[in-house]
C-alpha cells in the first residue's frame, strides 16, 4: 500500500516538475554563445570611425576660426573694392574701376574656396562615418577595405587643402593637389561600391 502511494507521489512530482533532457540542455547550452558572438568589426571600422570624426572636428575648427577672424574682414574688404569700383567708374577711370573689379574678383574666388574647403571638410567627415556605419556589408579582403579608407580620408583632407592653396599660394599646385585627392577619393568610393554590389549579390543568393 505504501509502495503503491509514493509511486503515484513519484509520478505527481514529475508531471508537475518536468525533467529536461540532458541531450537538449547541451544543444541549448553549446548554442547560446554561437547566439551571443559578434563579429569582430574591420580595422576599416575604426579608421573610418576615427578618421570622420576627426574630419568633422577639424571642419568645425576651420569653420570657427574662419568665421570669427577672416570672413567679416574679407567681405568687408570686397565691399570697399566694390563702392571704388563704382566711384571710379561713374568719375571716368576706367583703368582704376577695372582694377578694382580685378581685386573684387580675387576676394570673390578667395571667399568661395575658403567656404568649399569647409564645406568639403564636413562632406567627407561624414562620408566617412556612413561607411564606418555600414563597413561589415562591404564585402571585400581587410587588405582593400583598410586601403579604401585611408585613401579615402587621406582624400578628404587633402581636397580642402588644395582648394585653399589655390588663391592664396599657387593656382596650379592647389589644382594638381585637388586633382590627385579626387581620383583617390573617386577610386576609394568605387572599392566601396563594388564591395556593396558584391555583398547584395551575395545576400540574394542566400535568400533563394
């Protein structure tokens, strides 16, 4: 009788308090870490990471120092040439209203390229972290994705360079310097992309 009553005990207990599988316990265990494991990120990840952010940071500094110390007095000096410009031109000099349109046309293209070098500083720094961002779905060998991004931001701060050195030092050294960071800038954007491409041909094959 008694035997009979932790038998029926013996089998309440289990139903209540079910008993897992040790062979499924193990699958679980020896699963959840593949579960949990993440990709290590690229070098390229922090490169372009570091390298945008720094573009970003030296952007705004160019940005600050500009605004606060030259573009009040730049714009102030092209007025001036301007108003002697007109002077000049409505009292009949003609070759001093002409130099002074000269001089207002120097201020013009100085003004415009310090405002691109910004501009570009920004442009690239972002670039830069889009692609940082999104790195793991380039689908290219460490070796091309490292390369593309310090051409790449070696690009992005040189262009900045080369336009300043334009007006203000020599026209054609700062064109050669453009010249050269934008088919670098060109070339590390088309690694990038054909990356890309091969990643979302790679991605639909998986999906079938």
């Amino acid at each position: 009788m008694f035997g009979f009553i932790r038998f029926v005990l013996r089998k309440i207990n289990r139903a209540c308090h079910p008993q897992k599988k040790p062979g499924l316990t193990n699958q679980i265990k020896s699963r959840q870490p593949t579960r949990l494991e993440k990709e290590k990120p690229s070098p390229a990840y922090h490169i372009l990471l570091n390298g945008g952010l720094a573009l970003l940071l030296l952007g705004m500094f160019y940005g600050g120092i500009y605004g606060a110390f030259f573009l009040d007095n730049l714009t102030q000096e092209r007025s001036d040439h301007l108003r002697f410009a007109i002077i000049y031109a409505t009292r009949g000099l003609e070759e001093e209203a002409e130099q002074s349109f000269e001089e207002m046309a120097v201020l013009d293209e100085v003004l415009e390229m310090f405002g691109s070098g910004h501009a570009h500083l920004n442009l690239f720094g972002l670039i830069a972290l889009a692609l940082a961002y999104n790195v793991h779905k380039i689908r290219l060998d460490d070796k091309w994705r490292i390369i593309a991004s310090i051409v790449l931001l070696a690009g992005g701060l040189l262009f900045p360079i080369g336009l300043i050195l334009q007006p203000l030092v020599n026209k054609t050294l700062g064109t050669v310097v453009n010249i050269l960071s934008g088919i670098g800038i060109m070339t590390s954007i088309t690694i990038y992309l054909w990356g890309a491409a091969k990643y979302a041909s790679w991605e639909r094959k998986k999906g079938k």
